[in-house]
C-alpha cells in the first residue's frame, strides 16, 4: 500500500476570543470531512491557550501583526515560508489582508467568504446569504463543506468543548490562593466590543450579595481592563461579604482563566469571549443580552440560560447605545438573573 500523506489545512483565525472557540464547530467538521486530516491555525498569540485546548488542532502558529497591521512584506515572507506544506487553507477573517499570507503560500485550495472582494487571493470564494446562514456557527462550518452542501442546522453542529490539565488548573487556584471549601459563582462583567454588551456593576453587585448571602464565595474574572469595574462591584457589595470575593481580572493569564473557570460552579456573563469559554467548559452559564443577540452568537452549553429584554431598540450591535439609556440592560433586575441562575445549577449545588 502507498503511503498516503494525511490532508494539511491551514485555518486563518478569527481575532476575537468568543469567535476563536466558536472555531472549533469547523475544526470539528473538517475532522468529520478528512479524520486523518491535520489542522495548524494561524492566529495572534493571545489564541495559543484556547487552541492548545482544542484537540482537533495540530498547531497554533503565530500571527504577529496587531489588528489594522498590513505590513506587506512580512506577510508575504511568512507565506513563502509556508509554501508546500498545505493542501487547502480556509480564511475565517472577512478582510482582505488576512487571505494574503495563504495566497503567497501557494496552497492550492484557498476557501472563504468573498468579504473585502478578495477574489483571485481565494479561489473558493463563497457569497455569503446571511439569512441561509443566521449563526456565526453555521458561517464556520460551511467552509468545511462543498458549496452546495446543506447548511448544518445548530443540532447537527458539535458544540466547542475545551480540554483542561486539571493539575495545572490546581497549580492557578494555588497560586492565586484560591480555595473551593464553598460554591463558586464567577463573574465576567466585561466586554471587549464596548459598554452596550456591560450589565451595569450595579446590578452584578446586587446579585453577587444574593449569592455570597446563601454561603457561596464569587470570582470575578476579566483582563486588566476590567479591572475596576470589578473594583467598582466589590464596593458596593456589604463589607460584611466582601472577604469571599475574589477578584482575578488582570492578576491571570488567558490559560490561567480558563482552567480556574473550569472549577466554578456557575457563570455568569456579559455576551463576551469568556461567556463563550464557559459554555465551551460545560459550566452552567447564565448570558446576560443587551445591544447583541444570541440569534447570532449564542452560548454553545447545556446548561444555559439567556437573560435578555428583547426591547424594541435591540438588538442595536452597537458599540455604545446610539440612545444613551442603555435601557436594555439597565432595566433587566438582578432578581431576574439570580433565578435563572438557580435553574441552571445542578441539584446537587442548587439552593434550598
């Protein structure tokens, strides 16, 4: 028998964490297409934690140029440097610079969506019918599938789900001091794409009072960035509370953020990159919704509920409200979360 070389992809990434492991929906695909298929996904850095968690991916390699970057010339180095390595290389990004590197790779199958009219940088360029595909998911998957294929309905697609070390895991609470004598809940109040995605800190403190109340401890996750927010609902929760809160934003590593959130008992999000890391963990996770929709981006989790208005105003995908209320979170009460917080939790941790 000849010795058959396994099929090489290579997968642009997207740049944004919730959009990274909504990719595992077409790695997984690509895996059902060619099951001895080997896939490395070029990405920025920051990704490297999240794929190494994915074991459909060979390898993360790096992309190191910041978003907006063009830097043509060393684009096209590190796609002559790639050049017969790959049989099909499928671009995730819209823009017209991220199907340059692949095209100077020479990979001879070059798959996409026509985005910034990249024709001739793609030679499977696809039009993209936003109401044949109505989820991200769906958008992912179909370029792992011919042209004419059916569009995958959300139950026929596997659901992310991340990998984690649980011994490097331990090593992160360790670290941080961290203990799981009691219930976690962890909290994610921040947003990368703007205020309109943020539940007021206001109301995350009214509810972590509500649970630390029953004898759990919280942990607020979140970058540096959302650092004082997390600050700002530590404050306001009683000071008699305060000491089994935990707040980690900016004090972890990406990789460190996923195995702690690992350990927790309940999420509770922001529509955000960490929202999406939860579901991929299978933790029971409350969305909250506000100038986004889940009709786009949902939560891929068993054990999910979505908290969410539906006012005549939203969604907007707006960055900040167009109408300065931002009345589709502010009105939605902490009363409103925390129970849907105690439908998602197991019996074995739900409250009397």
């Amino acid at each position: 028998m000849p010795n058959v070389s396994p099929h090489r992809i290579l997968v642009v990434g997207p740049s944004w964490v919730g959009d990274m492991v909504m990719a595992q929906t077409l790695f997984s695909a690509l895996k059902v297409q060619h099951p001895d298929c080997l896939i490395d996904v070029l990405a920025p850095d920051w990704s490297r934690p999240i794929l190494e968690r994915m074991p459909e991916v060979n390898a993360a390699l790096s992309l190191p140029f910041g978003h907006g970057d063009l830097r043509l010339g060393e684009r096209r180095q590190q796609g002559r440097a790639l050049q017969g390595q790959y049989d099909q290389s499928i671009v995730l990004p819209n823009s017209l610079k991220s199907a340059l590197i692949p095209f100077w790779a020479k990979i001879p199958q070059r798959t996409g969506w026509r985005g910034e009219m990249r024709y001739g940088l793609l030679n499977d360029v696809r039009p993209l019918d936003k109401q044949r595909y109505p989820l991200m998911v769906q958008r992912f998957v179909a370029l792992a599938l011919a042209r004419d294929a059916q569009v995958p309905s959300l139950e026929q697609i596997s659901a992310p789900h991340l990998l984690v070390d649980m011994s490097k895991a331990e090593a992160a609470r360790s670290r941080l001091g961290l203990s799981l004598n009691l219930p976690v809940m962890a909290l994610c109040p921040g947003a990368e794409f703007g205020p309109s995605k943020r539940w007021p800190d206001e109301h995350y403190a009214e509810l972590a009072a509500m649970q630390l109340k029953e004898g759990w401890q919280v942990w607020i996750f979140g970058s540096a960035k959302d650092r004082e927010v997390a600050d700002a609902i530590c404050a306001q929760v009683p000071v008699a509370l305060r000491s089994r809160i935990h707040i980690l934003a900016g004090d972890t590593s990406l990789a460190e953020a996923v195995d702690l959130m690992a350990q927790v008992n309940v999420v509770v999000s922001n529509d955000s990159g960490l929202m999406h890391i939860a579901a991929a963990l299978g933790r029971p996770l409350v969305a909250v919704y506000g100038s986004t929709s889940p009709s786009f981006t949902p939560p891929l989790g068993e054990q999910v509920e979505i908290c969410r208005l539906g006012l005549e105003c939203s969604p907007c995908f707006e960055r900040e409200c167009p109408l300065q209320h931002l009345n589709c979170l502010r009105q939605l009460p902490a009363s409103t979360v925390f129970a849907a917080v105690q439908r998602v939790l197991p019996q074995t941790v739900r409250l009397d």
